[in-house]
C-alpha cells in the first residue's frame, strides 16, 4: 500500500510546489521531492514537465504568466526557496512592475545575485550586488525581490526625478513604504549609485518652510509678476492668513479677488486633505474669485514655474481693476 501511494503523494507535491512558484519548479527541487534523473526524464519525455531554463521546468503545460517568468529567472540563476533570506531576488525594472510602482522597460528580466560567481542565462540581466542586505530583500507573491526602498534607489539611479516620484508615490499609495520610511531607510544605507539624488529629491518634495521663510521667497516672486504689494489705500498686501469665504488662505488680494494657497507636502497629503483643499478651492471660484495653489518646493526651488503660472493672472486681473 505505501509503495502503491508514494508516487501520486511525490505527483501531488510537484503540483502544490508549482502552483505556488507560478507554474515552475526547479531540478533541485524535484530531487528533494524524491525524484531522480531518470524519473525527470521519463515526464520530461511524456510531456508533464517542460524545460524553461537551465534546471526550470514548467509543470503540465509550457506556457508561463509573467509571474512565471519572474520565477524562472530566479530560478535559473539559482534561488533556493530552502535558504534564509534570498540571495537572488528579482530587481530594479523588473522589481517595480512585480511591486506594482513601475515599469518593466527592459526585454531582459532583470535579477541580482549575491553571490561573485558569473551566472549567464539567456533573457536574464544578472546584477551582481555582493553588498546587497537582508534587509534590502524580500518576497512578493512568493517571488524573492528587492524591497521597496531598495526597488525605488536602483530605479533612482536610471530614471528622472519625476518618474521615481511616481514610484514614490504608488509605493504610499499601496502602503508598501511611506516617505518618512524611506527616507530612514537611506540613512543606513551603504553607499551606491542614486543614493544622494534620491535623499535630495526626497527632501525637497517633503520640503516646508516656516511662515516667514514662505512670505519672504514668495513675496518677491509675485511682486515679479506684477501683483501689488500694496492696496491703494496703502494697506500691505497681499493680506496673510486672512479668512476668505469660509476658509483660512495663505495670500490674499481682496482687490484682485485672488488667493494664492501652498501646501507643505506636495504628493503625501491624505484623502481627507485633498478633499478639503477642493472644497476650499470650490468655495473660492463660486464666489468669484481666482485660486491658486503652489506648493513650498516650487516657491523655494522652481520659482520660474510659479512665475509662468503668477504673470499671466496678475495681468488679466489687472486690467480688470477700475
């Protein structure tokens, strides 16, 4: 009886090992399930097992999920589900789109190793990264990866700052890291390429200045664009902190009927924010008035965009003052 039972048992782990890889399985695994070469060969040749790299196979049928082919890859290039903390995880492009925070730009899958051996595998761009930490890895849907974090400052390295602000952006969003923990994140972490663009791209999307600081890089750029810096009466202007149509604004110019509102955080304010600055911002047009909104990074670091923004109102609303 047990003799009669032991091969649908090995049968029905190949398939629950497979299902959780994605449809793959390696030879190694295979032999730890009790499978010897010739037992390979024989579903190797009846079609139940289907080689898909070196030592990979596809259970049942050759067709993979991109899953699959993720799985693969790390697979191939020798992963090891037995071991501890992975030494070869799926990174940088690759890395993004399995996470769901990018994009997957490259033919080749991309993996790294930690490990010195040279391992080619065709389809695969192997990334040797010795100094690559537990900390820096993990798993997603059963696939070992590059965290979060460590995703984000491989990307850092390649792309414009705007695309890797998307990337931040959808991590927060999928609560795989928030801003705060990222940046913690960098500040122990080793060195490497896109570390230092990535600290300061950070800092400045999160960059606040306090009230004076904001008045005194703003004022100038909206005397620049033309607006008055005071009434005709010879009140200052604009007004600060004034209450206008309900709400608490940062600069006001009653005559003009202009606002001009800035957020201290430009991407990570929570739905209830954002749903507040719309009604607010809602509230000031159907009462007439123009509302702008910059945020303190554009104030301080892209003054040239506020002014493009500042001229053209400041212009038309002048014209229309008697």
């Amino acid at each position: 009886m047990a003799g009669r039972n032991q091969q649908p048992a090995k049968g029905h782990g190949v398939w629950d090992l497979a299902d959780r890889q994605h449809g793959v399985i390696g030879r190694g695994q295979l032999r730890g399930l009790g499978f010897g070469p010739k037992a390979i060969e024989h579903r190797l040749a009846n079609g139940r097992l289907h080689p898909v790299a070196r030592g990979v196979y596809a259970v049942g049928r050759p067709s993979l999920t991109q899953r699959g082919h993720w799985m693969r890859a790390v697979l191939s290039c020798g992963y090891n589900p037995g071991e501890g903390a992975p030494t070869v995880v799926l990174s940088h492009g690759s890395a993004a789109r399995l996470l769901g925070i990018g994009e997957e730009r490259s033919t080749a899958i991309e993996v790294s190793v930690r490990s010195p051996s040279d391992r080619r595998r065709p389809g695969v761009r192997v990334h040797r990264r010795q100094a690559l930490r537990n900390e820096d890895v993990g798993f997603c849907e059963q696939i070992p990866v590059t965290s979060p974090a460590q995703t984000i400052l491989d990307m850092a390295a390649r792309l414009p700052r705007i695309e890797v602000e998307r990337m931040v952006d959808e991590a927060d969003r999928l609560d795989l890291i928030h801003p705060p923990e990222l940046r913690a994140a960098l500040e122990e972490h080793p060195p490497q390429p896109g570390l230092a663009r990535l600290r300061t791209w950070l800092d400045r999307r999160t960059f606040r200045m306090t009230r004076s600081k904001l008045e005194r890089w703003f004022l100038p750029l909206a005397a620049r664009a033309g607006l008055p810096l005071s009434s005709p009466a010879g009140e200052p202007r604009p007004a600060t902190k004034a209450w206008v149509n309900g709400f608490e604004v940062d600069f006001h110019w009653p005559e003009l009927r202009l606002v001009v509102e800035t957020d201290g955080l430009r991407h990570h304010r929570t739905p209830a924010q954002q749903a507040r600055d719309r009604e607010r911002d809602q509230a000031h047009v159907s009462a007439g008035y123009t509302s702008l909104r910059f945020t303190h990074e554009q104030v301080r670091y892209e003054p040239e965009r506020v002014l493009a923004t500042l001229r053209p109102v400041a212009a038309r609303l002048l014209a229309c003052v008697p």
